[in-house]
C-alpha cells in the first residue's frame, strides 16, 4: 500500500473509528474493500466472486447510509449506483 493511501486510511481511522463518531465496522470493511481492491488487481488463482462483490456492495450502501446521517441529511437517496 503506497504511503499516501496509508495516511489517508490512518487518518480515517482517527478521525472516526477511534473517536466513536462511526462505528469501527467502517474502518474495517474500507480496509477489507481496500485489499479486496488490490487482490482483483494483482493477484491470480483467487478471484473475487460475486459474493464477495455483493458483501462489498452492501456494506457501501450502509456505509453510506450512515454518513448521510453523520452529515445532518435526513432522506439520502436510495440508489443502486453504488
């Protein structure tokens, strides 16, 4: 992981996780998209299913479901875009 994207995802961690300002599960599933993201560039023998993108997916959706909340919106809209 380069050292930008390493600040970048410490900070989130500060910032959020460790504050209590959204719960940790966030900072744990964007690292996991984040490896995820690596392995189906790089990796062989081992792709990523369409379980795998659906889990992704929906731990997005809540992801930003709860930052809508965090930033005072009260009806995000719902889409499947992602």
């Amino acid at each position: 992981m380069n050292t930008e994207t390493r600040r970048l995802l410490d900070k989130a961690s500060q910032e959020f996780a460790k504050t209590g300002l959204l719960p940790p599960k966030f900072h744990r599933w964007l690292l996991d998209a984040f490896d995820e993201r690596i392995r189906g560039d790089y990796a062989t023998g081992n792709p990523i299913t369409g379980e795998d993108v659906d889990e992704i997916m929906a731990q997005a959706r809540e992801f930003l479901q709860a930052a809508h909340r965090f930033l005072g919106k009260k009806n995000p809209s719902s889409s499947d875009d992602v």
